[in-house]
C-alpha cells in the first residue's frame, strides 16, 4: 500500500463504520489485500505507474490525491464487502455477530456493493480532467488509452446508456467501436494527420476555439452514429468545408492525401492532346 497507509486515512472516505474497540484487528488491516488490487487497478488503468508515485508524495489536501484515494478505497470495499462479514472457523465458514449488530442481508450487501462500484466510476470520471495536469501522465500507457478516441472522459457513456450499469465497463465496450468509427472518418473525411492531432490537443487541453468547435462536430457525428448506426454525409461534408476555408488553422488536413479526394484536378481540352472532347 502507497497512497492508503493508515486507518486514518482510510476511515476519512468511509461513512457509517464503527470505531475499532481495543484489542479488535484495525480496519486498513482487515482490508491491506484489496486495498493493494484497488492501488494496481488504478495504476495500470487510470494513473500509471509513474504518475501513481507522484500522487503519493502530494499533500493530503491536493484535489487529485483526495480524488485518487477516494477512488481507491472504492474499489478496494467495492472487492472486499461479500467477504467482511464472513469468517473462516475450525468447522467452517461462518457469519459475524453481535448482540448489538445482526448481518446486513443479501439485498442490502447486493446495494452496497452497487453503490460502490457507482462511486468508484464517478471517482474516475472527476479524477480523467485532474490527471491532465499531473505529472508524467499525458505520457503514461493510461493516457495513451484515453487519447486513443476524441472521447477521453466517461462522459459519452450518459449520452449512450439509460440502463443501470458500470460507467466504466459501458466505456471499455464503447471505446474500440469509437477507434474504428473514427478511422472511418479520418481516411474518408478528415485524415488521420488531422485527427491524430486533435485527438491530443483534446487530451492535454490545448484546442483553439476553431479546432475545438470540430471536435466538437465531429463527437456529435460519432455519438449519433452509435445511436442510430450512420453518420449524416450532410454534416460530415459542412465540417470538412469549415476546414477548407481555414487553411491556417488546419495545416494537417490541407497537407494531407484526404484532402485531395476533395480537390480532384480539372480537366481541360487541350487541341495538342490525343484525345479531345467537346
């Protein structure tokens, strides 16, 4: 454990749990295993390594180290509740019990664990904007999974997804369908020097109000295509004129083999040639 190393630390992100009376095992104790799967899922999926390491070392009150271990501590109760209140005994499994305190039943555990797993996803997306500023990330192999789609958040999967569900599980499926409808795009419409390019820019921040307007145009094209399964040629065709008259501020597409399906050379007689038509 890294960035939860106390019971302090872990009972600030937990409502409604009892004080540890003396002699019993502290809580972080009980939950030291998953709270070290939490901190490796959230390293290999939303931080990297690097970046992890850094969180770390921020003081308590930073807003991404808060929203870090927030997210942590979610997964890690998220994996451990169906376990907390099961012991292993000499004859067997067994549930814990006290006179004051009777077993939450399935239902409510079943809720729990829901709310949780809710909790960590909307973790993840206030954490995704917080990120871009921390260090090493835009480079992390994470980064590189968010920058892969003009859609770097889980913001897509609302438009998308009325059922009840994981965010982040929506998101996972939806990503590789958004990678092919994008390369569509660039080959046929926008290039892939051009989006590739603004694909980063949309990462790290940086779009100019005329490239930040086509991302935009672009996403709703890709959003109503997952909707409705195609893409409407009229606006495809009103963006790559938005793009045409701007040349300074789409050097990529102007510069690109894409560009050229839309400028065909134009064919003029000539009385020397060998064929000539009226």
């Amino acid at each position: 454990m890294k960035l939860i190393t106390t019971d302090e630390q872990l009972r600030a992100h937990l409502p409604n749990i009892i004080q540890t009376a003396k002699g019993e095992t502290p809580f972080i104790d009980r939950l030291a295993s998953f709270i070290d799967l939490a901190e490796a899922w959230v390293k290999a999926n939303i931080t990297g390594d690097a970046t992890f390491t850094a969180i770390c070392g921020y003081v308590d009150s930073n807003t991404t180290k808060i929203l870090t271990s927030r997210l942590v501590v979610a997964d890690a109760l998220r994996r451990a509740i169906p376990s907390l209140d099961i012991v292993l005994t000499p004859n067997g499994f067994g549930i814990v019990n006290s006179s004051n305190v009777a077993p939450a039943s399935k239902p409510r555990v079943d809720r729990l664990v829901g709310s949780m797993l809710a909790h960590r996803d909307d973790c993840i997306a206030a954490l995704l904007p917080e990120l871009v500023g921390a260090s090493k990330w835009l480079s992390s192999n994470p980064a590189k999974f968010f920058g892969s789609t003009l859609f770097p958040t889980l913001d897509i999967v609302a438009f998308l997804v009325t059922t009840i569900g994981s965010k982040w599980d929506k998101y996972c499926e939806l990503h590789p369908q958004i990678i092919d409808l994008e390369a569509y795009l660039a080959e046929e419409w926008f290039s892939p020097e051009l989006m590739a390019q603004l694909r980063a820019e949309n990462l790290s921040g940086s779009l100019s109000d005329e490239r930040a307007n086509v991302v935009k145009l672009i996403q709703a094209q890709i959003v109503s295509c997952l909707l409705k399964g195609s893409f409407n040629a009229r606006r495809l065709a009103d963006i790559v004129n938005y793009i045409r008259q701007r040349e300074d501020d789409f050097a990529e597409w102007h510069g690109s083999d894409t560009a050229r399906l839309f400028a065909p050379p134009v064919f003029r007689n000539k009385k020397n040639a060998t064929g000539y038509f009226f």
